[in-house]
C-alpha cells in the first residue's frame, strides 16, 4: 500500500486530528468537497442543489457503531428525523437513506437492531423511499444479510451494498438477484482469507458479479467512479436488454461531477452518495487515499499547523 495512503487511513481516528483537519485550510476545503456537512440541514442543503442537477441521491449519515442502546435509540431518531424531513420538502421520490445496522445496535443485539431497523424502514416507506443497508465490514456481512431477509419480508424495495473484494460477494448476487443491490468496491481492508488482495482481481469480481445481477430481476446500483467499468457496466446492461432506468450508477460526493451529468444528460439514472455528520474523518480519509496527489497536500496542511 502506498505510504501516503497509510498514514492518511492511520490518521483519520480521534477528535484531535478531526479538530486539525478540520481547521486546516487545505484539508476544510477538501472536507467540503466530500462531505456534505455536519448536521441534516447542510444534507438537504446538498441534496437539493444535485436533485436540481438531475441526480438523484443516497444520503449517508457517518455516526459510530452503537455502544449502547440510548446510542442506537439516537440513530434511529436521527434517520426518522431525516426522513420526515425528506418528505416535508419534496425530496424524498429522489432520495434513498442508507442505514448502517452497526448505528442501530446490531452488535449489542441482533432483535433490538431489527426494531430500529424496521422503524426506519417504516418512516422511509411513509416518506415514499427506501433503505438500503450498509456492510460495513467483512465480519458483519451475514448478520447484515440475515437483518436484510428479515426486513424484506414486509418491506420488499430494501437494499444492500455489498463489496466486490469479498471473496462471497459473487455468491451473495447470486442469492440477491432478485433485489436491490448496490455493487462497490470496497474499501475496508480485509485478510486474504476473504478477500481479494489484487486490484485487478477485484475489478474481475466486480464485472462477474455485475454480470449476476444484470441477468437477475432485481435493480442493481454500480457504485463505481472508475471509468473502465463504468464503461464495461454500460456495455453488459445494453447486452442484457437492461433499459437505462431499470439500473443505476452511483457515484461519491465530489467525484467527477461533470461525469455525473454526462451519464444524466444520456438518460443514465445516477445517484450520488453524500455523507454527512460529525463523524467524517473516517471516510474523508478513504477518499483521499484514492488519490495520492491529494494526499500529499493533505498532510502538508496538517504539518504545517503542527
């Protein structure tokens, strides 16, 4: 792994470098460039200016996994909070929410995060949108999967991201081809074991398991900024007999704008993935270690406040 990406992953945890980076002139600019804000309203502050655009967005609130169950009570009210919100000012036939079962208790217990989690499936189908929910790492996959089968029984339009450097993904597409699936990468690092090590084995995996779900019934999502496979993405839905609303491209926050409204202007459904919260410093992070330039201004603007 390039040095530069270590130190900025090895970087991201603790308020104290959140508070450094948070001030430091380059790096409050790169934070606004991928990360919509603190707080619900600078979200749907965000989201209204890309829905004007033609996008369409899937909102992601970065909290911490929930110690306890007042924590994870917090995140539900949050994501309900942000739902009626949605509704109230039109956005939410644009808008799906992303849940990630770790802020709603998963790990404390597995009933209490169905709870929350069918709370919040309930408000986003009051609103008039869906869920999909976040694997966020490798362990927490087929608890996350068996929260998704649990929910899909009275909310059927729920989602999942799975990560195509898991060494199962192929087969958990095959499993979910009937579902809304959205296809990543993958960014958590994960042992050999489970995972692919290879990049190019992970764009291998990535092309199969787009391959499965093109051929299924269910509604996949190619989150993906990588332009060879959103190319190869176009090519295999035009091969399947995919029509372009019947599948999606989602892209992050501040990546390759003018690619974004291409792919709209073409008539490509494209969602944008915005995060928001207090919590950024993490995903901040996992974006910059994409590009090594970047890096390296970052952590020049932190020195130079050291």
């Amino acid at each position: 792994m390039n040095p530069l990406r270590t130190s900025i992953l090895a970087a991201a945890d603790g308020d104290a470098v959140r508070r450094v980076v948070a001030t430091a002139p380059v790096s409050r600019d790169l934070v606004r460039r991928f990360v919509a804000g603190e707080t619900t309203s600078d979200a749907l502050d965000a989201t209204g200016e890309l829905v004007d655009r033609g996008l369409r967005v899937a909102l992601d609130h970065l909290g911490e996994p929930a110690a306890d169950r007042d924590a994870a009570e917090r995140a539900v009210l949050l994501h309900l909070d942000l739902l009626d919100q949605l509704h109230d000012v039109g956005l939410a036939g644009d808008v799906e929410v992303d849940l990630k079962p770790s802020a709603v208790g998963q790990a404390l217990d597995g009933t209490l995060a169905l709870d929350n989690a069918s709370r919040v499936c309930a408000a986003a189908e009051r609103a008039g949108t869906s869920v999909t929910l976040d694997v966020e790492d490798h362990t927490a996959t087929a608890p996350v999967l068996s929260l998704l089968a649990e929910l899909r029984r009275t909310w059927p339009s729920t989602g999942v991201a799975l990560q195509a450097s898991l060494r199962r993904t192929h087969d958990d597409c095959r499993a979910l081809a009937d579902t809304r699936v959205r296809l990543r990468k993958g960014a958590r690092a994960a042992p050999a074991s489970v995972a692919f090590t290879d990049p190019h084995q992970v764009d291998l995996n990535y092309v199969r398991c787009a391959n499965t779900l093109l051929a299924g019934a269910g509604h996949p999502v190619f989150a993906t900024h990588d332009p060879r496979l959103v190319e190869i993405v176009g090519e295999r839905s035009r091969w399947y007999g995919r029509a372009r609303e019947d599948f999606e491209h989602q892209v992050p926050y501040g990546v390759r704008p003018a690619e974004q409204t291409r792919l709209a202007a073409e008539g490509h459904v494209v969602r944008v993935h915005v995060p928001f919260g207090r919590q950024w410093h993490g995903h901040l992070a996992r974006r910059l270690a994409e590009r090594p330039a970047e890096v390296a201004s970052f952590l020049r603007s932190l020195l130079g406040r050291s």
